[in-house]
C-alpha cells in the first residue's frame, strides 16, 4: 500500500515536472497563463500586440533633441572642439559657486586615479605613462603656465582632451572635472585661483 502512495505521487511529479519543463512556443496546451510570460502592464521598451503607434511598439518616446535631464544642466557643453571653443571656454567658464570646498579630497582622489600616471603624483609630468606620450612643453604644474592658465581651459582640455592628452569626460562627472581643477591649482600653489565664483548666466556649465 505504502508502495503504491510512493509510485503515485512520483508519477504524478514527474507530469508536473515535466509540463514545467516544457519550452513555451508552440505548446499552447501548456501555456495555461500566458499573461505570466507576456505582460499585460504597460512596459517600457516593448508592448506585444498592443501598442501600434510607436516605433519597436515602445511606450516610452524618445526625448526630444536637446531634452536635459533634471539637475543635469552641466551636462550642457556650449563650446565647440577647436581651438575657438578652448579659448572662448577660458573666457566665460568659471568655476562654480555651488561647488564649495573640497573637504572630502575627492580631487586629489581622482586626480591620483585618473592624472597622476602621466603627470606624476605631485604634478612634476614624471609619470611613468609621460615618458610614452611625450611630454608637454611646460615642466611641472609649479611653472607659471599653470599657475595662471584660467580654470575653464583646463576643463575644456578635460572635457575634449588635448594633442597627447585624451578626453576624460566619460569618466570625470562635470562636478568631478571640477574637483580635479581645484586639486591642480592647489598643487601648482595658486589654489586661490580655483574659487568659486558666481555666474550671474546659469545657462553656461557650471
Ligand atoms: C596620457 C597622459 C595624460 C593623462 C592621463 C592626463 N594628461 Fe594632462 N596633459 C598631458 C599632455 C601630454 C599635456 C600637454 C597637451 C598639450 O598642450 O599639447 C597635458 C596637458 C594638461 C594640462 C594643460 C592644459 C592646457 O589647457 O594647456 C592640464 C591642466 C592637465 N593636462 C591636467 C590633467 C588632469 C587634471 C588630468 C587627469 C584628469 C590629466 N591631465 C590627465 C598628458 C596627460
């Protein structure tokens, strides 16, 4: 008797085992809750069936061009990849009054990421990396160039890079760019020249 209860549910784990087993598509015997596998809620990216009015049946439209997100208007780069842009950058870019001090030293963090191989830990251009780009034409971040080299070249060479010096705007946030700034003109020893400053037109990046 025993024995018998054994085999029975055993048979019976292996039917339901076995309908779970079973690949959806063509098996609409074992589909019994479709809705579980094609989602009658609205989805983003894809809308089986329903949605005939967007392209891919997407619910979600794409943003218009040009669209910011909230709180991301820094993203916003008005000056041009050329030489122009770079000077016009120095001209209007100022660093931003809502960045205060930093009292974390996520700049010098970065900069020791990001900056240090090829311009050395102290900015002396004796990073290992240096010796395989070449050097630029001024020594060190102490040599006048920098001191008074205004804040928003650097972030332009930081945002487009700079003949042997890439871009480093996919991995420095704006507000991160900025940081690593203040980080330079406190190594160069003109930190004063890296304050906040407030920009009466908040349409520039901050
Ligand atoms: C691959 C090596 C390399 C890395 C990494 C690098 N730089 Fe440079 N950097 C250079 C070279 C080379 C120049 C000289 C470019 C020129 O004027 O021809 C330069 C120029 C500069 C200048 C002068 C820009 C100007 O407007 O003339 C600053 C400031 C600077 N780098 C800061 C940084 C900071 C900050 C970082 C890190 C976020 C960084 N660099 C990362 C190689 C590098």
């Amino acid at each position: 008797m025993k024995t018998n209860y054994i085999l029975i549910f055993s048979a019976l784990g292996a039917v339901l085992l076995s309908s779970c087993l079973k690949s959806r598509g063509n098996n609409p015997g074992l589909e019994y809750a479709p809705d579980m596998y094609d989602s009658k809620g609205y989805e983003p990216y894809n809308q089986i069936d329903s949605n005939r009015i967007n392209p891919y049946g997407m619910n979600m439209r794409e943003p218009v061009k040009g669209t910011v997100a909230i709180n991301q208007l820094d993203y916003v780069y008005p000056y041009a990849n050329n030489n122009e842009g770079y000077e016009a950058a120095g001209i209007g870019l100022m660093m931003p009054a809502t960045l205060g001090e930093d009292t974390v030293g996520r700049g010098k963090y970065l900069y020791d990421v990001y900056c240090s191989p090829c311009h050395g830990a102290n900015g002396g251009n004796d990073g290992k990396v240096m010796d395989k780009v070449g050097k630029p034409t001024w020594p060190n971040y102490q040599d006048a160039y920098i001191q008074t080299l205004p804040v928003g070249k650097i972030y332009h060479t930081l945002t487009y890079g700079k003949n042997n010096m890439g871009s480093h705007a996919s991995v420095l946030s704006p507000t991160d760019r900025w940081r690593v700034i203040q980080y330079v003109k406190a190594l160069a020893g003109t930190a004063s020249a890296a304050a906040p400053v407030n920009q009466v037109d908040s349409t520039t990046t901050r």
